[in-house]
C-alpha cells in the first residue's frame, strides 16, 4: 500500500476475496475450522492459482503467467 486513504490500493485483494467469498464461502457449510482450513488451501493453491482463468491476465491461469514472465525474462 502507497498510502493511508488511497482506496486503488488494495482493489486486488478486495477482488480475491470476493471471487473466494462467492466461488467458495458462502455456498459451503464447513463443519469444522480444520475442513474449512483444507478448503481455502485446496481453492487458493489448486483452484484459483491453477485452474480458473483471469482475465486481468489474458484469460491464464496464474501459474500460466508466471511461467511466460518467467520464460520473457530468462529470454532477454
């Protein structure tokens, strides 16, 4: 964050959290703190990073861009 009051800021996380909250939260019932742990890991790691597609990024996958930054920077 640049600075306190400048809303921009934090308009990706804001974004994240309510793709999670509305893919994820509120449409499951966890019956414990340890599934609900399991859950956000397997839709953060899994799901969210490596399968849904984004299209603030061409419609890739996460890892798809970092592995093409990664590849255009060793390239140069």
């Amino acid at each position: 964050m640049s600075r306190k009051g400048n809303c921009l800021d934090n308009a990706p996380m804001k974004s994240f959290f309510g793709s999670l909250k509305n893919e994820l939260v509120h449409r499951t019932r966890f019956r414990s703190r340890r599934e609900a742990k399991a859950a956000l890991f397997e839709y953060i790691a899994i799901f969210y990073n490596r399968q849904r597609r984004h299209s603030s990024i061409g419609y890739r996958t996460p890892e798809q861009a970092r592995i093409d930054m990664a590849a255009a920077m060793a390239a140069s």
